[in-house]
C-alpha cells in the first residue's frame, strides 16, 4: 500500500492528523453523504412533496373529468375554496370530525391505558388474553365496518337482540341522525384500542421498578402510584400515542363508508367522506382537494405539536 | 508511524464508494422512472379489452364466455379487465390521462355521460352499432346531448317482489296502487317480520328505488321540491309510520332489502331482477313479482332503467375503434344478449331478443312492460345526476329521520342548484 498518494500543493502544510487536501476531501466527503441521502430525499419528493404540492394547486384549477383527456385545468381562483367553505356540509363535517376524533381519542386511550396497566401485572394466561386483544387490529378495517354494520342492525342485529333482553332493544344504532355519529365513534374506539394497549403496555414495561419500590415504601396508594409517577414517566409514549391516534383516526374514512355511507342525512359525514365524495363521486377533483388540503393542514398541526413535544424530551 | 497511513485507504474506499453511489443513484432513478412511465402502453394488434365490473364470479365468467365467441366469430382476441363497479369511472379517467384506454368501457348508465361530456366516447352510430331494433326508451338510456354512446345489451328495472305464501296466507291481493300496498303492508306487519321492504340507503341504490315513487307520482328530477316529489317522499314517511318498513331501511342497500326478504323479515320488497339468481337459491321461498304500485288506478308505473352500457372510448386509432364497435354489435346480437339475459335474469335491450326471452320466461315478463315505458336518470339533467343524486339521498334520509319531506326537498333543490 502507498503511502505517498497525496502529491501537489495541497499536501504542503498537512500534518499528521488532517487530509493533506482538506477543501477536497470535505467536498468528497459531502458528496458521498448527499449520496446516501439522495435516495430518501427522492423518495420523499416523489411520494410526499410532488402529491402535496399537486393538490395545493389542483386545489386552485377547475379539474373536472374533461382534464383526464385534455391535460387542461384552467386556474379558477379562489372559487373553489369559497365553494367549500360556503357549503353547510363543511360545516358540518368538519364539527363531525372533530367530535369523532376527540370522541375517538378519550374512548381509546382510556380504556387502551387500563388494559395496558392491567396486563403489566403478571397473572396466568396474561399473555394468551393479551394476543387475543389484537385481533380487532388484525381484522381489515373494511370487514370491521360490514360486521358491524350487521350487528348495530336496528332490528335483526346482535346488539339490539342482547339488550332487549334488559328490555332496551330498540336502540336505532345507525339510523337516527343523532346516535349514527356515536355508533360509529364506538366502533373506531372499538378499533384503536389494541394500538393503545400495545404501545402503552410496551411503555409501560420500561418504565424503572426502583421508583414503584421506594414508592410503596413510602406508603403511596395505587391510586397516587399512577398518577405521581406511572402518568409522568410515561408521558413521551402518551404523546406518541395520542398523535399518531390523531393523524390516523381524523382521516377516517373506510369504516364510515362501510358502516354508513357518511349518512343517515349526512350527519356521519367527515372531511374524509366529503373529500372522497367530492373527488370520486361528483368527479370535481379541484373541489375535493381544498378539502383534502384542509385535512392536510390540521394533521400538520399536530405533526408539529409532535415534533416539539419529541424535541422537549430530549432536552 | 507514517503520517500516511490512516488516510492510506481512503482513495481505494472512495473507488470503492463510488459505484455504490452509481448504484444507489441509479436505482434512485429506476424508482422514479417507473413512478413516471406505467402508461402509454401500446396496444397489441389483435388483442382488444374491455373495461367492465364483472367482478362477481358468476358475471365474470358468463362475459367470458360470451367474449370468446365474439372473438372467434370476428378473429380476434378480447379480453376482459373487470373492476369494482364504483371505480370504473375513476379507473377509465386515469387511463385516459396515461393514454392507455381500453377499447370498451361498460358504464353504468348514471355515469355515462360524465364521461361522454369529456368528449372521450365515440358516436357508435358512426362507428356502425346499429339501434333499428333498440327501443327509443333504450337508446335515450344510451345517448347523451343526442348522441348514441353506450350500446346496452340488457337492462333491468325496478319491481315489487312479494312472498307468495304469506300473502296467501293473510288473503289479501297484492297491491297495484299506493293506498292498497299501504294497507297491504300493514295487514302484513307481525312480530319481527314488515310488510315491504325497500332500500333507502344513503347512496345511488336509494335513489334509485325513489324514482318510481317520485315518477309515477308525475314528479320530476329538475324540480326536487315540488308537490308531487313532496308526496312520493311522505308515501315513503307514511310506510315507515305506520310501522310497516324498518327504520334501517335507510341503512340497506338493494342486497340487504333482499336478504332481509330472503329472510322472512319482510312480505314484500322492491328490488330488480339482478337478485333473482340469489333468490332461487332458497328453495322454500315462493315469491312473485309485479309492477311497483302507482299513486292512483290506471296510471302508469314508471321505474327507472338500469344496467351496463358498452361504450367506445376515443383512442385517436380509426381501425381498432371500427374493431370495437363489430365487438360491440355482436355483443349486443339477439342471440348474445338472450343469452346474457337468461344468465343475469335481465331483460334483453334488442325488441326482438326480448321477444325470444319474454317466451322463455313467463314468469318475468310484468318486468319487460315496466322497461318499456321505464326512464332514464340522466335524460334531463345528463352529468349533473350524481349532484340531484347526492342531494335527493340526503333529503330522503332527513324526511325518513324525521324532518319534514317539504322543507328536506327544498333545500335539496336549493343544494342542487347552488352547485351549478
């Protein structure tokens, strides 16, 4: 092997620990690091930059079937953003997701941080019951939405059946515009809960044993246990949990599409269901992308909300 | 110790790195070349496609079949590509935006002309698709603005199914004007089972099974909120309170009402002949069918016409589109569609086919007079049907959930026209 490789100018003046040739060997050294990113760098542009920043300007075209053919969209100004946000049914849907989501949230967190902190005791079949607890996850969310849609059946389904026999059979599940919503919060709830109980539990299995032991030392009920320091040494994983909670259930679409259509009377409607109609239903593209874009710009929100709350725990 | 040697194997790393840079940047390209390209095949001489939703086993294979003899009849290859029903317009639009149409796309007949206004489908008349023996009803189901673009080979309808035994059982007739299906209805009414059911759903299905009551009642599509429209709404509302249809009809698709039919949950129901082939498949359930009642005596029963239309999408290639259309005649030949017909329990689209199939099945042939004056959804207002469709479902929903029909139809009217 050479030893004398580095000649010219550059290697006047180099001593033992530095490049003989410093400016090159940065710009080699950069070179090779943007190599590395360069593919995550493309695959982010393409996949997430190129959709985004279509849809924020599709969201200022008039793009209706005919673009398919003509590749033409004529720029149409703010009409389509005055349209949505002049419509009720924006309104509506927009209030709808926010109930459904937040409804979502407590409904699955709670009950997912119980079971969490049930499992974390050791007892016989615990691990059996806590692979069984997956299996809504497991279940596509589609096949979710029909099974269910049969069982809140007014009057053939399940549900009802069993509650009659405590005489309250005659709950209309999905066909009353004041319940549906409800009815469709518990079935996501329904849904999330083993995503909660998983992540929780996986936290909550970290969390060190010396703090519980001097805390029992100290007399601390369960009660003040959980809340002085189970609740604040999980708090990192809470945050995971409760936003990408977040960004998964305000998107919601598939299992509103199978158990209700967005109805009765649109009042399941949600900013997904009214993009999606929007976009592939009424085939005016430019009118469901400002929906979307909206959709996009609340789950950013939150995506900072994130990003901080993740910077503060490291600090 | 050299000053040298820690940097020694540098240059032979940085030979070494770069081709895994090449590589990495290389198969960064691939990825995007392939995000990029996926369109713009070029068609295979010979081999023709058609786009439809025969996605149901039983529909895949009867077009199968009915494809391969067109393909021997005529000497070349046509294959089928089968979708989700609701995603033939979305599929056939992303293709035409990657020039890779296919020479047949089979719509549904609302959504026909969404896609004709784009001024992407051929006059089949042009291109020799002949309509002589297509009955005017059908070719108005076919044409949009005027123009023939989508040949139908059959079509269906809407009618009332009734369950032979229980109405013979409780001695009552079955009903051919409101009033009488009404108190029908109710006479049927017992413990878990309703007299009729019917689908109310929030989607096309619902709307659908409104237009015979809105029609036949005189009621029209362009005035949502006038008096007739009103009054087919509260005949729906009377049936719900009187108890006689369940509250989850607004629930139901077309496929629920029947099973709810199959069973027993329900005396009669409206439905279209498409579900005979799963209703024969219990044996114990006698059922009939006859015209959906009409609001008085001696009217008409408008129903609305349903069914696939083959249409022939503009791919800038003469010959091949002169190709598609004999595909097209003889997929919509007399004997082509009897055998359709016999297959999907639909009725032939050709006068005469439908004269052969009248004879075959009796029992049907109350459905071929319903299609004879039956209507198209998207004769008068052409591709602004999704928006009077989406409109109408929330309204009916609304009147069913208990808003009043008047005021629910006036603001569909009022959502209908703010969307133009």
């Amino acid at each position: 092997m050479s030893t004398t490789t580095v000649p010219g100018p550059a290697a006047i003046g180099s001593t033992a620990e530095t490049a003989p040739d410093p400016a090159r060997t940065r710009r080699r050294r950069t070179l090779a690091q943007w190599g590395f990113v360069a593919p995550a760098v493309l695959f982010m542009l393409l996949f997430f930059g190129y959709p985004l920043v279509r849809n924020i300007v599709m969201s200022f075209q008039h793009y209706t079937p005919s673009t398919f053919f003509t590749g033409k969209a004529p720029f149409n100004g703010l009409d389509n953003w005055r349209n949505v946000f002049g419509d009720d049914l924006f309104g509506k849907a927009l209030w709808q997701t926010i109930v459904f989501t937040i409804g979502s949230l407590i409904g699955q967190f709670c009950i997912g941080l119980g079971l969490a902190v049930f499992f974390n005791r050791r007892f016989p079949l615990g691990g059996v019951l806590r692979a069984l607890m997956l299996l809504p996850w497991l279940v596509p969310m589609v096949v979710s939405g029909i099974v269910w849609r049969r069982i809140l059946d007014q009057d053939t389904g399940v549900l009802n059946s069993f509650l009659g026999l405590f005489g309250i059979g005659h709950t209309p599940w999905l066909t009353s515009t004041h319940v549906a919503l409800l009815a469709v919060t518990l079935v996501n709830i329904w849904i999330g809960i083993p995503f909660n109980t998983v992540i929780l539990y996986g936290g909550l299995q970290e969390l060190p044993r010396e703090v519980y032991e001097a805390a029992s030392l100290d007399g601390a009920s369960a009660w003040r246990t959980f809340r002085s320091i189970t609740l604040p040494l999980l708090r990192p994983v809470v945050t995971v949990v409760l936003v990408l909670g977040f960004m998964s259930t305000v998107k919601i679409l598939d299992l509103v599409l199978a158990l209700t259509d967005g109805g009765p009377a649109d009042s399941t409607q949600t900013l997904g269901t009214l993009t999606y109609q929007d976009s592939f239903v009424q085939l005016d593209f430019g009118t469901g992308a400002v929906v979307g874009n909206v959709l996009v710009l609340i789950s950013a929100v939150f995506a900072v909300f994130y990003l901080r709350a993740n910077r503060n725990e490291g600090k | 110790m050299t000053a040298h040697p820690p940097n020694g194997p540098w240059p032979r790393r940085r030979r070494a790195r770069r081709p895994v840079l090449v590589a990495l940047t290389a198969a960064s390209a691939v990825v995007a070349g392939a995000a990029l390209a996926g369109c713009g095949q070029s068609r295979d001489p010979g081999v023709y496609t058609v786009l439809n939703s025969s996605t149901d086993d039983s529909y895949h294979s009867w077009d199968a079949a009915t494809l391969e003899r067109c393909s021997k009849r005529l000497g070349v290859t046509v294959r089928q590509q089968s979708v989700p029903a609701d995603q033939v317009m979305t599929r056939s639009l992303r293709m035409a935006s990657s020039k890779s149409l296919p020479d047949i796309i089979q719509f549904d007949g609302s959504e026909m002309p969404a896609f004709a206004e784009t001024g992407g489908l051929l006059d089949l008349r042009k291109l020799g698709v002949d309509t002589t023996d297509v009955p005017q009803g059908i070719v108005d189901y076919g044409s949009y603005k005027g123009t023939y673009y989508g040949a139908a080979r059959t079509v269906n309808t809407l009618a009332l199914f009734y369950n032979k035994d229980v109405l013979e059982k409780a001695g009552v007739k079955v009903p051919t004007t409101w009033d009488e299906m009404r108190e029908t209805a109710r006479r049927l009414t017992q413990g878990h089972r309703y007299g009729i059911a019917l689908s109310a759903g929030g989607a096309e299905d619902g709307v659908y099974q409104f237009t015979p009551f809105m029609w036949s009642n005189g009621g029209d599509e362009t005035h949502l909120d006038s008096p007739q429209v009103v009054q087919a709404l509260d005949y729906w509302k009377s049936l719900l309170s009187d108890g006689s249809l369940s509250k989850s009809t607004i629930n139901w698709t077309q496929a629920d009402v029947n099973d709810q039919f199959m069973a027993g949950n329900a005396a009669m129901m409206i439905n279209g002949p498409w579900q005979v082939e799963t209703l024969d498949t219990k044996k114990s359930l006698h059922w009939g069918i006859a015209q959906i009642p009409v609001p008085r005596a001696g009217e008409d029963s408008v129903g609305p016409l349903g069914g696939g239309e083959l249409t022939i999408p503009d791919i800038g290639d003469t010959a091949r589109e002169k190709t598609s259309a004999q595909i097209v005649n003889c997929l919509t030949s007399e004997q082509e569609e009897v055998t359709y017909a016999l297959n999907s329990w639909m009725i032939p689209a050709n006068r005469k086919a439908a004269a052969i199939w009248r004879k075959k099945v009796p029992s049907l042939s109350s459905l071929a007079d319903q299609v004879a004056v039956a209507r198209s959804r998207t004769a008068e207002v052409g591709s602004g049907w999704t928006s009077v469709s989406l409109a109408l479902q929330s309204a009916f929903q609304s009147a069913l959930t208990g808003q009043s029909s008047a005021s629910a139809l006036k603001h569909a009217q009022a959502r209908v026209e703010s969307g133009k």
